[in-house]
C-alpha cells in the first residue's frame, strides 16, 4: 500500500493500524504521528499484544520498505489477514505526504 493510498483510507474514516517496526534510533529521527511503534526485533515477543488488532487492517512501515515486508509477512503467518507493507516506508511518506518529516 502507497502513503496516499493510507492516506485516502485513513481519512475516509476506515480504522487502520500504523505499524513502525524501525528501531527506536530510527523513529528519533523521524516518525509519522499516530503510529505503534514495534521493533522488528522486538515483533516475537509483543506479537501476543498486538492481537486485539488482528481483525483491523494494520499497515507496517520501515525506512524503505525491505523490513515492513519481513514483518508483514510474520504478521500474516500468525493470522492477522489485512495487513500491508507501505510501500516506500517512511522516506516516500516524506516525498509524498509530509515534508517536515525529517528525510534520511
């Protein structure tokens, strides 16, 4: 799913989980507001807390969008069914939706 695409959905009304899976160096940077912040590295262990989300469509972001694919892919191997990678992650976010979130 492209920025604009969560965007569209997002302010439509439709209830929709942001999911950062960078590290927190990473979201001290830059970080999109609203978002749940869930290292990668950390994904196992806090999956059990992420369940009351698993009927809500949920849309994982990284840096670029290599590791919001790895996650997504975990996500949906432990069953939650409407989840998607941002496509481009937090840097086409910048490009496209937000330029005051710091690019790097």
């Amino acid at each position: 799913m492209t920025p604009r695409e969560y965007v569209r959905r997002r302010d439509a009304g439709e209830l929709i989980v942001l999911l950062d899976c960078r590290t927190a160096s990473e979201r001290d940077i830059a970080s999109i507001p609203g978002a749940m912040h869930v290292p990668m590295h950390e994904l196992s262990a806090r999956l059990e807390g992420l369940r009351s989300h698993e009927a809500t469509p949920v849309v994982v972001h990284c840096h670029h969008g290599a590791r919001s694919l790895q996650v997504t892919a975990a996500l949906r191997q432990a069953g939650f069914d409407d989840v998607h990678s941002m496509a481009g992650g937090i840097h086409l976010w910048s490009l496209d939706i937000d330029p005051s979130v710091a690019v790097y």
